[in-house]
C-alpha cells in the first residue's frame, strides 16, 4: 500500500506506507523544532496536499538552522531527513536557498544524496 504526496489535487510523490508514516513523523518533528509549518497537511485517506509556497519557507528554514548548528552527530540525524525533502522539493518546484558557508561543509553531501534520491521521489 503507498501513500499520495500531492500539489493541487496531482501526485509528486508515493511512497510505500512506512516510508511515507517515518518521513511526515520527520517533518512533524521538525515543523515543531523551527516552529515553523511545512506545507504539509495531514495524511487523509492516504493522501497529503503540499502547499509548495510554505513547503519552500519550510525547507529554508531547515537549511538555515542547519547551517548554524555546527555538531557532527546532528548532522547525520538532519542530513539523512534533507536529502529526501530536498529531492521531494525539486519535483515540487521548490528554491533551496543554500547558506553561503555550507558550500563549504555540507551542502555538496546532501545535494548528491538528493540527486540520487531523486529518482525514487515520483508519483
């Protein structure tokens, strides 16, 4: 069974359903963080609508919380979560707005592991 990801009634994305529960439950976490909302609503029905305007000030926010953080053991837990989200935002249309000083630490990391993902994010 999959669950549907999509902008304005269209699929972007549909994952497998523990994929789809481990991934919102990440991005639940983290909208309470930054309190900051996502973009995403709530699963119905097996369907989740993205607002891809909140979706990009949400991703923003992560990338520049992220920055400032500094600490190698959060990186693992952070990166692993980014590098889907931003594949999911590309495929929504989504401008990541990468932090001056993490093209100089992470930001080539999870762009990779994003472009490899990519791939697996379709509708």
């Amino acid at each position: 069974m999959s669950q549907y990801y999509e902008v304005a009634g269209e699929p972007v994305w549909n994952p497998g359903h523990q994929t789809s529960k481990l991934f919102l439950a990440y991005v639940r976490v983290y909208e309470a963080h930054l309190v900051v909302p996502s973009g995403f609503g709530p699963m119905e029905n097996d369907e989740c609508q993205i607002d891809p305007a909140v979706f990009e000030e949400f991703v923003n926010a992560l990338l520049d919380w992220y920055d400032h953080t500094g600490s190698g053991l959060l990186g693992s837990l952070v990166e692993g979560f980014l590098a889907p989200l931003l594949a999911l935002g590309e495929r929504v249309g989504v401008e990541a707005r990468w932090p001056d000083r993490s093209e100089r630490t992470w930001a080539p990391r999870v762009r990779g592991l994003a472009a490899e993902l990519l791939g697996s994010v379709t509708p």
